[in-house]
C-alpha cells in the first residue's frame, strides 16, 4: 500500500515538473538530450567538403582531410596522402 501511493506521489511530481519545464535526468542506460540529438544530427559518413588541398588544389573528402596550423597563415587543408610532416 505504501509503495503504491509512493508511485502515484512521484507520478504526480514527475507530471508538475513537466509542466513547468523542468528536465529530468536520463535513466540509467539512457542517452542524454544533447547526445540523443547529437545522434540525429549526425552528418554523412564521408562527405565532400568546402576545403582545397593547399597541394593539389582539388576538393578534398571528409575522411582524407587533414588540417594544418601554420603560424602567420592560419589553417592549411590537405589530403592525407599529401601532408609530409618537415
């Protein structure tokens, strides 16, 4: 008896929470809000990018991108394949 009315008690609550707007934490095994939208979100695979290899001045494929820092010139984009390390 006693177990039940703590059930309907936390049901009650758990109903004005969401009324007001206020989040629940995950249960666990769960993902969270973020990680759950992460996932629907989530971009193809392999994908063309909006990046040109610095070396051959083709678009390069989101697997085989590999940006550079260069001091005085900022970010460098080149295939994997055509970054040697000096």
């Amino acid at each position: 008896m006693i177990r039940q009315a703590r059930t309907i008690q936390l049901a009650r609550q758990t109903d004005r929470n969401q009324a007001k707007g206020v989040q629940i934490m995950p249960k666990k095994g769960e993902l969270s809000k973020t990680a759950r939208a992460s996932l629907a979100n989530r971009e193809e695979v392999n994908h063309m990018t909006s990046r040109i290899c610095a070396k051959c001045g083709e678009p390069i494929m989101l697997k085989e991108l590999q940006p550079v820092k260069v001091v005085g010139r900022g970010m460098v984009y080149y295939h994997k394949g055509h970054y040697n390390v000096q």
